[in-house]
C-alpha cells in the first residue's frame, strides 16, 4: 500500500507543476486511476501506485500508467546472451529511466535499474536494487536524493528543481 508520506508528495508534486513553465512541461503527476480496475497482470504494490497517480513523469523518471505497463513488457523478456537474465515470470517493467527500464521483482517487490555505464541496458551487466519497495524507491529514487544517482541528473534537472522546492533534497547533488 503507498504510504502516507509518498501519497502527500505525489499530491504536493502535482499542485507545485504548474507555478513553473519548465517544470510543468517537463514533469507529469496525473491523478489516480479513479474506479478503474487496474489490470490483474499488473503486481499489486503497483496498482497502489497507479490508484494514487495514473503513470508520472518525473524528469527522466517516467513510470508507466494502468493501460502502458501491461503493453510494455516486452522489456522483461528474456533477451538471448543478455547477461542479466529476465523474463516476464520474475519480472514486471513498471517505467523508464531515460532509455532504460526499471523493474519490480514480482515475488518480492523490489525495485531494480540499470545504472548508466555508457552501455546499453541489454548488454550491462551492472543491474543494481534500487528500492525494497515502491514505496522506499519512490521517496528516495524519485522524492530524494537518490534521484541523481539513478539518473546522473545534475541541478539544473527540472525534477531536481521541483525537488528542492518541495524542500526534499539540497542545492546542489
């Protein structure tokens, strides 16, 4: 279940867009699925989130809506001579950071990427845990300071600037 603190930040988030031009065009916190079931291939610590925003844009960070994920995971399949080992059993694509997908291990819900290495994400090696949770990769991957670490953004990042405006990280990263 998306926690208090994550559902007031992705409502404190979406109110701050709209007093910056840049942000607004660069970031999007739609509302929650209202009413709508998500679909049942969808895990179920990511259908909270779809409930408390339908899909986000959170600078490089985009994470997928309730129609988009199940149609998006051809990321998860497995890719012969990958040398991570996927398939869409283990594995469940719920975004995109810039051009690499992010996952959630379905037994257990924890969040993973690949970091930027300068290599394709089918041919890294490097695919790093970055949450326990959705929740845990939410507040420190997406409202933190984690956020410059899985993206390599630096301060003039539109969603670091909303970061620091929502008083979640500091000038510089």
């Amino acid at each position: 279940m998306t926690s208090k603190e994550v559902r007031s930040l992705i409502a404190a988030a979406r109110g701050l867009l709209p007093q910056e031009r840049e942000w607004e065009m660069m970031n999007q916190v739609p509302q929650g699925l209202d009413g709508e079931t998500p679909s049942p291939s969808i895990p179920a610590p990511y259908q909270d989130f779809l409930r408390d925003a339908d899909g986000a844009v959170f600078g490089v960070v985009a994470l997928f809506s309730g129609k988009a994920a199940p149609k998006s995971q051809f990321y998860a399949g497995t890719l012969p001579d990958a040398p991570v080992p996927l398939g869409e059993r283990d594995w469940f694509c719920i975004g995109v950071v810039s051009d690499d997908p992010l996952f959630m291990r379905r037994d257990d819900g924890t969040i993973w990427g690949f970091p930027d290495r300068g290599v394709m994400w089918s041919h890294s090696t490097d695919f790093e845990q970055w949450g326990d949770d959705m929740n845990s990769f939410l507040l420190e991957c997406v409202f933190g300071p984690g956020y410059t670490r899985v993206t390599g953004a630096d301060s003039t990042d539109p969603w670091w600037q909303v970061l620091r405006a929502l008083g979640r990280v500091a000038d510089q990263p």
